[in-house]
C-alpha cells in the first residue's frame, strides 16, 4: 500500500520569495505584496511567471491608481478627496480661506468668507496729537454704510467736546457743511439723574460737528462713541446718524449717554474718511478707531 505524507497536502508558507531557493508544488511565497502558490518545481524563476506560480490574492490600491499617498500628497496642507474617478489632491489654499463644497457631484474648493459686516481696519495711537484722521477705509465697490467704533479715548484738557469733520477724497473739508442735530444726554453723578435735550435745525455754513461733550475727560478716563455714516459714495447728503457716546470719570460715577441725529454735507466729492478734532484746544493722548463696512 502506498504511504500518504499528510504534509505534503497542505500549502507550505516559505515567507518572501528568493531567487536562489528550489520552490516545489503547493509553497507559497510573498511578492511585491502579493501572495503566489508554487504549481511547477522550479528554481530562479520570478512568481510573476505564470509556468510555474499561481496568483492566490494581490496588494490593495494605495493611493491613486496604485500609487502610493506619499506621491499624491506632496505639501503641507494638501488635502486628499474623491473625484469622479478616484483620489485627488486639494493643494492649500491661502491664509484666511475656508473649505468649501459645491454638493453632490462636485470637488470641494477653497473660497473666502463673505459677510454683510466685515471689519476693514483699525487705526491705535497713544500719543498726543491734536487732531486724527481715519481715512482710505471706505469702499465703494462693496460698502455704502459704514461703522465707526471709537474707545481708548483720553484728552489732555479738559473743557473739550469731540468735533467731527468728513473728508472728502483724503482731504478734511472746513467749509461747505449743514448739519442738523437732536441731542440727549443723561448725566448720572452720585445719583442725582439729569436730561438735557438739545433739538432743532442748524443750517449755517460751518466746517465741524459738535458731538460729545467731554468736559470731564483727562489723561486717566476713556471715552467710546460708535456712529454710522452713510451715502458715503453718493456725492451729496452724506450722513452720520445714531451717534452714542459713552464715558466715565475716575473720580465720580459720572456716565454720559449722547446721541446726534445726523451730520449732512452738501460737499459733491465722495467721502473717504473722517477727521477727529476737540473744541477747546489740547490733545488726544490716545484713542483706537476700528471701522467696519456693512453692506
């Protein structure tokens, strides 16, 4: 009776494949990720070769078209993602953008956030100066209504109100103005509450705004106003409107609330900018302007 060697029909893993080595039927070998059974003893001759190997699974893609990534994605910040066919690379965008999708059936994309309320500067000084200008902000492709917030505010006098001027193509214009103002204040000190209400029409040809009466301000004390000023590209009636102030005085609890109904110009040259100025001499030893654009 003939003699079975129950090992001789089972596979036989003999691991990487090496050209040297005598391979008989049924071992098995890795190559190039693959796995190969041995049909025809044989030595030197590569598993790719079909006389004397039998594929039994091959290597996975990695990557695109079985590429590996590491060739795909090629720079810091590139992105890997799907198109149509397979894996794309995404290379960065620039500083500042976000990732965007266009849907189904689209590649995903980098763009820019766009907002109806973009902050478009900010201008910070610490110094004495008698008078500043925030100009060159205004935009008129994309914005028509600006915002101007003003805090860090301190003067080195005091007796002074903030005066206000438009500048008109980067120049402050010191005639040509009508403006119309309504004013509120509400003085709080050590509780004792007081309305003063400043209304009617002043037409004459002057070349600032009264706005905030900062009598109390110094040195030490911050003062914030924020205002509007619209029709900024229309050559006539530019307006600031809803003007408020707030401030405090260190050594009492003084809070002053003021609005302006509206500063008008009759000026035809566009308005760039605005021109700060105090009443009654002295400086502004610091202040911080941001501005933003609205659309």
């Amino acid at each position: 009776m003939a003699t079975i060697n129950l090992g001789s029909i089972k596979f036989k893993w003999q691991g990487a494949y090496a050209g040297g080595t005598a391979y008989t039927v049924d071992d098995v070998v890795s190559y190039n990720g693959s796995s190969y059974i041995c049909i025809l003893a044989s030595t030197g001759n590569l598993p790719t070769n079909a006389t004397y190997w039998e594929q039994m699974s091959s290597a996975g893609t990695n990557g695109t078209d079985g590429t590996d990534l590491t060739s795909t994605l090629t720079t810091q910040g590139d992105i890997l993602y799907r198109d149509g066919s397979g894996l794309q690379k995404l290379g960065a965008g620039t500083s500042g953008q976000v990732l965007q999708t266009g849907g189904t059936g689209a590649n995903p994309s980098w763009g820019t956030v766009s907002s109806d309320f973009v902050k478009l500067g900010e201008v910070e000084h610490s110094s004495d100066v008698s008078s500043f200008s925030v100009d060159g902000y205004h935009d008129g492709t994309n914005y028509d209504i600006y915002e101007y917030i003003v805090d860090k505010v301190g003067v080195s006098a005091t007796g002074n109100q903030l005066r206000l001027q438009y500048i008109m193509n980067n120049t402050a214009i010191t005639s040509g103005y009508y403006y119309v103002t309504d004013t509120t204040s509400i003085n709080t000190t050590n509780g004792t509450i007081g309305v003063d209400n400043y209304g009617g029409v002043n037409t004459s040809n002057v070349d600032t705004a009264n706005g905030w009466n900062w009598s109390t301000l110094a040195n030490d004390h911050s003062g914030q106003v924020v205002f509007r000023v619209f029709n900024a590209h229309y050559g006539k009636k530019v307006n600031v409107m809803g003007t408020t102030g707030f401030w405090h005085y260190s050594t009492s609890p003084l809070i002053t609330s003021r609005f302006m109904s509206s500063l008008n110009s009759n000026a035809t040259d566009t308005c760039t900018g605005i021109k700060f100025l105090l009443s009654s001499g002295g400086n502004f030893s610091n202040y911080r302007v941001k501005i933003y654009g609205i659309k």
